[in-house]
C-alpha cells in the first residue's frame, strides 16, 4: 500500500513539473513573437533612450519618430491590414493608394513600446514615406515589406529586476534552418488591454557573416 501511494506521489510530481516546463515553454514562444514583430519589419539594433551608442537607432529621441510611425503603418499593414488599412479618400491620391488612421498607428506603437505621446507627422528622406493630413497617413502598401523576413526564436532568458533578456537567433521564415544571426533583446513586463505582455526596451542583432569577416 505504501509502494502504491510513493508510486502515485511521484506521478503528480512528475505531471507538475512536466505542466511547468509546458507553461515555461509557451512563455518563450510568446517571447519569440513579440520580438517577431519587430525584426519581421527589418527594424534591428535599437533601444527607446533619447541618445547613447551611436551603433543604435535612439527612438526616444523625439527626432527619430519618423521611425516609430514606420513601425506602426508596417506592423498593421502586416498584422492588421483588415481593420486598418483604407482605401485613399483623397480626390487625387497622389501619395499612394492606401491610408491608415493616425489612431491605429498608434496603438501599434503604445502596445509594443509603452510610448503613448507618439507626434504624428509625414514620414520623408527614405523610403518608404508617408504624408500624415492631420488624421490619416496617406501612402502606397506595396511598398512597405521586406525581401526576407526574419523571425525570433527565443533560446535563454534571463530577469534582473524588472528588466528581461531574451537571447537566441534570427530565422528565415521561409527556411528555418537558414539563421543567418543572434539576438538580444530587453523588455519589461507590460499590461496591455488587461493582458499581460512586454514593452521592448532595445533588440541588438549580430549578423554571422561579420563574425566571419
């Protein structure tokens, strides 16, 4: 009887250790995608500090929200492009065939930033652009998109204080064998439409083919 009892504790021991790592792994496949959203646009080696390394795209430099309007369009284009990407409803449309709320551009921007003062402008120097009438950004979809795209998988992670790295490698999502480099990325647990998520604070990508050089 004592046999049969020992037996059966050490199956429930077995079973919750076997649950956790379960709910540790779906943890990491979130976190593969949450950094997916952003290395899917090509947007690499950035953090939200207003200046520092010079290597790095400071996007809390007030400067630089071009780029976060960028993130934005790209991310609904890609992820929402049925509730958020219009047809123009200009008379002439001369800046493209597509528009997009300003609204809906930031939500993008507050859900994976925790940036919730984003100052709507045009978007110009580089492609691709947009033109922002006060409400609407105005541009053409076909072209926004990368040749490649990239997705994260998540390999190590680790948390001091508040702040969680996330370690691993870029994969072609066409070819997932095809890995051409390694990430690291911080954030910071986030409540987002009463579910908890993360707030990227900087993603460093080193590509093999340097290593090589």
């Amino acid at each position: 009887m004592k046999r049969k009892i020992f037996t059966a504790l050490i199956l429930v021991v077995v079973a919750l250790f076997s649950m956790g790592a379960a709910k540790q792994s779906d943890e990491v496949k979130r976190m593969g995608i949450f950094i997916s959203n952003f290395t899917e646009q090509g947007l690499y080696n950035f953090d939200i500090e207003e200046d520092g390394d010079e290597n790095m795209l400071h996007l809390g430099n007030p400067d630089n929200a071009g780029d976060l309007i960028r993130f934005g369009i790209a991310h609904n284009i890609i992820n929402n492009p049925k509730s958020t990407l219009k047809k123009c409803n200009r008379k002439n449309c001369d800046y493209g065939p597509n528009m997009m709320a300003a609204k809906d551009v930031s939500r993008a921007v507050e859900k994976y930033f925790a940036i919730d003062d984003l100052e709507h402008q045009s978007v110009t120097g580089y492609s691709p652009e947009a033109y922002f009438d006060g409400k609407n950004y105005h541009f053409d979809a076909k072209s926004w998109g990368e040749d490649k795209i990239y997705y994260a998988e998540v390999q190590e992670v680790s948390k001091e204080g508040r702040v969680i790295s996330m370690e691993g490698e870029l994969y072609n999502l066409k070819k997932k064998s095809e890995r051409p480099a390694y990430f690291r990325a911080t954030a910071k647990p986030y409540k987002w439409a009463g579910k908890n998520t993360w707030a990227i604070l900087s993603l460093k990508v080193d590509w093999k083919e340097d290593e090589e050089e």
